[in-house]
C-alpha cells in the first residue's frame, strides 16, 4: 500500500490518470522531486486517501512527506520545500534462506572448492542448470515428500514452473537433450542452489546449495562403489573420519523381491518405498497403516519390516536365499569397497530406500555417528528415470550432497578453517597528492597478478597498520614524496617487519 501522508498532495484521490500527469508536471517543474522518483502505472496500485499521518506504515509501503502541513486537503497552499522518501522494510532475509557476508562466503567458497577439487580427482566434468525449471520435472508421483515441497508458480506465459528442489531431473532433461551427440559415459558434477518449502530443523533449510556427482551410462555397481569413493576422498579431505561419518548402504531391489513374493503389483513399488522412507520419522503404526492402505497384506507387511529391520547380508541372504539380484549387487559392492580402502565406512541396512521414486538398485545415505543430525548426502542407482520425461533409459547413478549439515558437523567436531581475508599488498599514499602515484603501483602490482588493497582516502599509518592486519596483507608498500622523486616505493615486510627501498620497476 502506498500512503501519502501530506494534504498537499490529496489531490491525486481525484482520477488517478490526472493524478500522474499532474505529478510527472510537478517532476518536471518543481524541485522538491528527486530525480530518483517515478510513478508507476496507477492501476497497479491503491494510494490512501487519509489526511493524517497517524496509521503506522506497513514494511516495504512508501510514505511521502512534506514539511508543509497547512492548506485545504485538494489544493496546493504553498510550494513544498522538502519531501522525505522513506521505505521500510524488513532486514533479515525470507525465512529459511540466507546472507553470505565476507566470513560466510569464504566458508561458503572454501566447502565449494573441495568438492569442486574432489569431482576433477576423479574426471568429473562442471554442469548447470536454470535454477527455475518446468513444474513437470519434479511431480513424478503422488505422495513424494518434494512434491509438496515445490515453490511453484504460473509465469505470465502460463506455464507452469518452479525453483528446482534438487537436481538429478534436470540433468536427466539435459542428458536427453544432448541425446547422442555425447559418448557415453558421462561422468558429470554440478553445485548449484535448490529451494524447498519445508520445517526447518538444523542443517536443514529452504534455500540450500547441492553438489551432486553423476555418472550416466555404467549398469555395473563399480559406479557406485566410485561415488562413494569420491565422498570418502572429500571428507578426508576436510578432516572427517570414519569414526565421525559412515555410509548406510542397501538395494532397492531387495524391497521389489519381498513385493513380488506377495505378489504387489510393480506399479505400488514407489509408493510403499515412499512409505518406508518414514520408518524414522513416524512411529510403527503408523507406518503398518500406510503400508495396509497401499493393499500390503498383513502377512506381507511382517515379512517386510522384519527384512527392513536387517543389519546383516548373511541374515538378509539366509532369509532370500543367493540367487536375489540386489544380494549380488551389493556383495560387489563391499567388495569394491575393500578394495578402494573405506569398508570400515560403509555398513549394510536394509531400511534405507531413499524418498524418492526414481531409485531402482543400491542407495545410500551418509550419517552422522553421534545421531545428532539428519542425513548428510545421500544417492543410488536410478536407470529408469529418462523413461519418464519420454527419452530412452540409460543406465545412471549419482548422489546429492547439501551445504547446511556438513557445516554443522564441522562446527560440532571443531573442524571449521579459520579463513580470513588474504591479501598480497596493501597500497597508501603518505600524502594526497599523490594518490595517483597509489593508483599506478597499485595497478602495475595487478597486472603481474598480486592482489592489492588500495588505501583510497588520506589516512593516518595507524589506520592503515590495522586495516592491513585485518586484511592479512603480506606486505605494505608505502608512496612518500621523498622516494616517488626518486621513482622508489617504501616497502614493509609485515610478518618479519623488514623495510626496504625499490625502484617501482622492479616490484615483483
């Protein structure tokens, strides 16, 4: 709501067309109106009619005040002499979603550049993707956690879109997109934002970044068993252990052997995966009535949960026999991790299935040991996804792995970096004029590639020693008259306190 506080403008109540031409003509011949000011189409808003300034404005409503407060409400009295543009608005940013100040976006860049670095170890190639995307790509199938978790909206083409809550379908869009004009297999990784409207609890937030490793066209489990190896990689990377973090690994297809035994029908295989990726959110009742809704006997239902309770791959087979598909896959795969070195991290569960629909083989989940958090990154196997945005299925895996709670893990196991700004060169000028003396060593420093603060104003050394601790610079380079005569700069080694005089030639 826009209010207009000053009877002097009470006019514009009148006919908001005559309204906007008349202020565009007090624009055009009046000072009072900063240059800034516009006026928006009148149909687009309502403007308050009320003569008094005592309502409190709503945040984000413009006030317009004058200093003249006398005159009939309709006409002008006298000309104003000073008008106040005032807007409020709320600081902090929407709900669950946040600022990156310097301190933040250093921890923000340093996290990105290890998983970055990790994805190039192993010849994974950048990717992106729109942030908003079509609405379609992400509503599978009925009763999906994200699916209600969309921010979604129609654009003024009417097209259904949203913000991309994760990003696995649009690379599959891609991946369909590109069709054969790339040879297989694509080994790809992408950071990007995603958005979900969903409860926050630690680590878990609204807005979030992702990094997500992909490898599209490999049917056999050693893909899987090089993700994981990628996500190991990174976490020794930044400190974590196998006593800090572990990998709860199971198979899809162990679900959709108990399903066929009691002859569910396939199409009800996402939905009581679905189902089951509640078993720790919602008590066990609750989770036999969703089951029973899905037309689960009760027979079936036992025979489900006691498999899902499982911890071992000798019971599971012992209970399947060794002729099931999964208990090959993921013998294998405990295989491959001895051989990589990182069986101590991975352990089998049966429970894990992961929420959403498109899974078909080995899943995992990352873990914090100590429980205190929600899953850290998490992924499997999903070779049918294509098939249902109408491409050609192709063999795919990948994980997903969020920004939010791996922070908080370092922060409970005191393993946040101290990273505080970094530069080579600080620049001052001891006199202003010769400021642009500053300005050329400050610029010949950069061409060679060495960062440089460049002190812009006249202040005093005791300033500038702080500012260039704050900074972390390496070294101070100082232009005083008596040495720019010479064509020298002054030179303070910042960690040793060393000075010397050079020519500006020879800086290096």
């Amino acid at each position: 709501m826009r209010v207009i506080t000053s009877p002097s403008l009470l006019i514009l109540h009148h006919h908001h067309g005559g309204a906007t031409t008349l202020l565009r003509s007090f624009r055009r011949n009046f000072s009072f109106f900063p240059p800034s000011f516009s006026i928006s189409n009148p149909k687009s808003r309502a403007y308050s009619t009320s003569s008094t300034s005592s309502a409190e404005p709503q945040p984000g409503s413009l006030i317009i005040e004058s200093n003249e407060r006398t005159g009939r409400s309709g006409s002008l009295a006298s000309p104003l002499t000073h008008l106040d543009i005032t807007q409020k608005i709320d600081v902090n940013p929407p709900k669950g979603t946040r600022d990156f100040p310097p301190e933040d976006m250093r921890l923000r860049s340093w996290l990105f550049q290890n998983f970055r670095e990790v994805s190039q170890l192993f010849g994974f190639e950048e990717v992106d993707f729109p942030v908003l995307e079509s609405e379609a790509l992400f509503i599978r199938k009925a009763g999906e956690e994200i699916r209600d978790q969309l921010y979604c909206f129609e654009d003024r083409g009417n097209r259904r879109v949203a913000l991309r809550p994760e990003l696995t379908p649009s690379l599959a869009r891609l991946v369909i997109q590109k069709g054969k004009s790339v040879s297989l297999p694509l080994k790809w990784y992408a950071i990007g934002q995603c958005w979900r409207y969903e409860r926050m609890t630690r680590g878990r937030r609204r807005e979030h970044y992702q990094w997500n490793m992909d490898i599209i066209g490999v049917p056999d489990v050693a893909a899987e068993a090089e993700l994981i190896s990628s996500i190991v990689t990174f976490f020794k990377r930044i400190g974590i252990t196998a006593s800090d973090v572990g990998f709860k690994v199971s198979s899809r297809k162990v679900l959709q052997e108990v399903l066929r035994r009691y002859s569910v029908p396939e199409s009800l295989f996402g939905r009581v995966c679905i189902i089951i990726d509640k078993m720790e959110k919602i008590p066990i009742d609750e989770i036999k009535k969703e089951l029973k809704s899905a037309e689960l006997s009760e027979e079936a239902i036992d025979e489900l949960l006691e498999i899902l309770s499982m911890k071992s791959l000798a019971t599971l087979e012992e209970k399947l026999g060794d002729s099931v598909e999964a208990l090959a896959d993921l013998k294998q795969l405990f295989l491959l991790a001895e051989k990589y070195g990182y069986s101590e991290w991975i352990q089998f569960d049966a429970s894990i299935v992961r929420g959403l629909a498109y899974y078909t083989g080995i899943v995992f989940e990352g873990f914090d040991r100590e429980g205190k958090l929600r899953a850290i990154c998490g992924g499997g196997r999903y070779d049918r996804l294509l098939s249902t945005f109408g491409g050609d299925d192709i063999p795919a895996c990948g994980f997903g792995f969020g920004d939010a709670v791996i922070v908080e893990l370092l922060k409970e196991r005191g393993l946040l970096p101290e990273l505080g700004p970094q530069v080579e060169n600080i620049v001052c000028s001891l006199d202003q004029d010769l400021q642009g003396a500053a300005s050329a060593v400050a610029a010949k420093l950069r061409e060679k590639g060495q960062s440089v603060d460049l002190v812009l104003e006249n202040k005093p050394l005791k300033w500038v020693f702080k500012r260039a601790a704050r900074i972390n610079a390496c070294r101070l380079i100082l232009v005083g008259s008596a040495e720019w005569q010479k064509g020298m700069v002054r030179v303070k080694i910042l960690s040793s306190g060393e000075q010397y005089e050079i020519k500006v030639n020879e800086l290096q």
